[in-house]
C-alpha cells in the first residue's frame, strides 16, 4: 500500500496442500497455533508452511482507498503509450518469464497442476498483442470532421476494488488489475482462505510493471481481510467508484443492489450453468474431451461445462465415450502429473442434487461417491467422483435442481429429448440455451454450416461462444470472463476490466478557428 509493505502484528497462515490431505485435523490445528502466536513459524514442521499474509487493520483498509484516489488522480493523465500500451508489453514479458512459478504458486493453494497450467494459459492470452490491439482501439479512436479532431475514448472511472473468489483467487485478481492500463488505481482484497498467492504475485510481479512505467505510489494496494467489513468499507467510501464481485449469486445480485445504491459501479462474476449442443454429425470423440472439462477442479469452476444437449442419434454413442474418459480421471496431490480432480469439502450440495436427479428418473451412468485420494470409495473422503447422469425429454429437464442451476462440483447431466424432426429439435436447442437463468459460455458440436450460422446469429445468452473447440479454451483477443443472465446480473456481459472499469466520453477539438457551425453544417442545417 503507498508503495511499501504494512504489516499489522496479526498473520493469516497458508499451509501446503500436500499437508492438509495428509494429516487435515493436524494442519488445522498448526494453523490455528501459527494464527494464534502459540507457536512460531520455526517450530512447525519443515516444508508445511506455504507462506503468511499480514491481516489488514480498518485504518489501513482506509488508507488504501485514498491512497488509490490520489493515485488514479494522476495515472489518469498519463499518455496511454505509458500506461496501456507499456503495461501490455511488460506484462507479456512477465507472464513469459513467470509462467512457471505462476503455476507452482496455484498448485501450493490446492490447484491441480493440469488445471494451474490451464489458468495460466488464460494470462497468456489476456496479454498477447492481439488483445492489447483490440483494446488499444476500443479506448481511443480519432477523427478528422469538418475541422474538428473528434475523439472517442474511453476514461478511467478512478477506484476500483477487486474481491477475487476463494476458488480462483490469484488470475481473478490479475484479471482485476486489468483495469490499471485503463487509468484506474486497484485495491485488491486477498481472501483470507486463499491469500498468498494474489499478495505474491501482485507483490512481486505486477508492482515491479508499475515502477518501471513509473506509476504513483498507491495505484495498487493489497489488502487481506474478512469479506464482510471490507465490501461495507468500500460501499461506505466516498473514493470507491467500482466494485468488482466474485462469488455465488444470491450474494452478488443482493451486493449489486447496495452498489447501485451507493452509487457505485457493480461488476460482477457469479455464477456459469453452461450448455454443451451436440448434434448428429458431431465429432463425438472431441465433443466428449470437451464434456469431460466439467470435471476440471473438480467442477468448481463457473466456466465449464454445466450440462449436455445431445441429439438422440448419437445419445448413447456420446454418452459411452464421457463415461470412459470420466473414469479415467484420478485424485491426487496437487503437483502431481495429470491430476485434475481437487478436494470438495462439503458433499451436502452434491449429493442433494444427486438425490433430486434421480427422484425425478435421471439415471446415474458412472460416479455417484465419495472418494479417497488413493480412490478408494468412502464417503467422507476428501474427493468425490466424477457423476454422469442421463436425463430423457427436454420439456421437463429444467425441473431438476442439477439442469436449471449451477453445479460447483463434479456432477454432468446430459440431456437427451425427445425425438422429432430436426428443424424443430435444433429450435429447442437454441431455445434451451436462450432461456437459461445464466449466461456465461455456451457452445456446439456440429458440421452442418447453416446450423452453425444460426447457432452463433440466434444465441443471445453468453458473454462467449464456442463452436467445435474446447468448452474452456482460451483464445485472444476474446474474453475470458463476464456474461449476461445471472452471470453478470443487470449490467452483465462480457468482461474486459479495463473497458468495464471505464466509461465513454466524447471530444471535439477546434483549433485556431471558431466553434461556429461550418458552412456545410449551415448549409444542411438550413436546407
């Protein structure tokens, strides 16, 4: 904060992943211990401590905020040649150079590491010169008009704070810091279930960015604290312009309310529900590897897979290759090579979506249980199995909890309706997708051109949509958050937080001349 570290005599402990599947009563208690000041980070155990983060004190949580105002009051002015286009390049270079202490980071927090190597990627694109083109035009276009230099631009909103999720902490936070090239100043919670990882890497790599573009002090403060005292610091703010919300929706769509109220500007990222199309003429064995995304993380991610629509012709086809590659799928720690499945802590959701299904006549194909890291079926282990059901008709599909709401754990309805002619199953298809309660990714598995076509004319639900790739594929310059629905909630679509965090503004300059109408405009005028 203000260009230094603070600290406040109180830590939060972040114990290696590794440990706590180990021996979890043990780690909890060393936690607890270490957060306590019983016992000093010398006595615990070696290699058990991941790291510490200082707990943020109310007065420095204020500070924070105006320290970012006095900075966004002077970032602001810098030439975008400095702050957008030289923030992009350098950030290129960091994510290239760090790539791979990025990902070690995330796997000592729990990330699998295919899954971390995956999150990554993500940062690769977000920095690559087809994005930083494509933004670099939507923040400033000038025009030649009738003696005027007209601009189009798009000017910084000032302060805005970041809350990332407990699932997804460290690329949620440097996605959030996206909206610095826009001329704004960030102020960063870091969670205390997950801090290290965000106060490392914006600590040590996007700060480092900031001094050599030589940006005020205060542009970028890190903050760790319980989330409730925080967010009621930041509506209360007279500097907080934007708040950026990760997190369920109930939660957002209540938080967007008090923003409005208050006068701020809500940004939020909540929840997915996303549907897979495949049609008759798809690639099945690519579709199905598409599927099976559901299950990174364990499905606690909100942009993966959620669900299936599958022509009937290749239902049981389709199913039948999901349900070998699920069972491929293997716990383990989190460094471990080709590990994808994570820890769920709580089974109640799970398993209550699961009982709901099949009480209303899905069919469990494969899964259904609680595993060991070894896995070993138990029900109190840390893993559940990757669940594949099989839901027949689509006229009642959204009556089951597992179809019409997110899931957040590894749990994959396919959905396969009734036949009738194609022309009418494909309109259902497209209706399906139109009338979901969320709108985050939407994708499709065909062939056929023209379906394509109306695919990608006729969806209007999604901040992204993918037509034969990877449901969660990265790809510049397209966005890799943000959607419509309660996604997003009222103000919701795609997310580029440096266009988020702005607003339009135009410019007419005239030079040497009078303001007055030109002889064509009085010309017209008067016609």
């Amino acid at each position: 904060m203000r260009g230094k570290d603070v600290e406040s005599g109180q830590w939060v402990y972040v114990l290696s992943t590794r440990a706590v599947l180990d021996d979890s009563f043990a780690s909890l208690s060393l936690k607890r211990k270490l957060e306590a000041g019983r016992l000093s980070p010398d006595e615990a155990p070696a290699g058990v401590i991941v790291g510490r983060v200082a707990v943020a004190e109310k007065e420095t949580t204020e500070d924070a905020l105006a320290a970012a105002a006095e900075a966004t009051a002077i970032w602001r002015s810098v030439p975008l040649s400095t702050r957008f286009d030289g923030w992009m390049e350098l950030l290129r270079g960091v994510i290239a150079e760090h790539g791979d202490e990025l990902v070690r980071l995330l796997t000592l927090e729990g990330h699998p590491l295919e899954l971390a190597k995956w999150e990554i990627s993500g940062m690769h694109e977000l920095a690559r010169k087809e994005t930083a083109d494509y933004l670099r035009g939507q923040l400033w276009q000038e025009f030649s008009i009738d003696g005027r230099r007209n601009i189009v631009r798009r000017q910084a909103d000032g302060v805005v704070c970041i809350t990332p999720p407990a699932n997804a902490p460290l690329v949620s936070a440097l996605l959030g810091t996206m909206c610095i090239p826009g001329g704004n100043a960030a102020v960063v919670r870091a969670p205390r279930t997950a801090p290290f990882g965000v106060t490392y890497a914006l600590r040590h790599l996007i700060a480092p960015i900031l001094d050599e573009l030589g940006a005020p002090p205060g542009l970028l403060n890190i903050v760790c604290g319980h989330p409730g005292p925080m967010l009621d610091a930041w509506i209360n703010s007279p500097h907080v312009d934007d708040i950026m919300f990760f997190g369920d929706v109930p939660s957002g769509l209540k938080f967007e309310r008090r923003c409005v109220e208050a006068g701020k500007k809500p940004i939020l990222e909540l929840a997915g529900n996303d549907v897979v199309l495949v049609w008759k003429d798809a690639d099945l064995d690519r579709a199905a590897d598409a599927l099976v995304e559901s299950f990174y993380g364990s499905g606690q991610l909100c942009m993966i897979p959620n669900q299936a629509l599958v022509h009937p012709a290749v239902a049981d086809d389709l199913i039948a290759r999901v349900v070998e590659k699920a069972q491929a799928l293997r716990p383990g720690y989190p460094d471990e090579e080709g590990v994808l499945l994570s820890p769920v802590l709580r089974h109640d959701k799970f398993n209550d979506f699961l009982s709901d299904a099949v009480d209303r006549g899905a069919t469990v194909v494969t899964g259904g249980h609680g595993i060991q890291i070894d896995g070993t079926r138990e029900s109190s282990g840390f893993f559940l199995e990757p669940t594949v059901i099989r839901v027949d008709g689509l006229r009642d599909a959204r009556e089951l909890d597992v179809v019409k709401h997110e899931t957040f754990f590894p749990l994959l309805p396919i959905v396969v309706p009734e036949r009738t002619d194609d022309e009418t199953l494909f309109d259902s298809f497209v209706q399906f997708v139109n009338s979901n309660l969320y709108g985050l990714r939407n994708s499709l598995w065909a062939q056929d051109e023209s379906l394509i076509d109306r695919f990608v004319s006729e969806t209007v639900k999604g901040g992204l949509l993918k037509v034969n790739d990877s449901h969660i594929a990265f790809t510049a310059p397209l966005p890799s958050h943000g959607g419509t629905g309660l996604t997003g909630g009222a103000f919701g679509e795609a997310n580029y937080p440096v266009l988020r965090t702005t607003h339009l503004q135009g410019v007419s300059i005239v030079m040497n001349g009078s303001s007055r109408p030109s002889e064509k405009e009085e010309s017209d005028a008067n016609s």
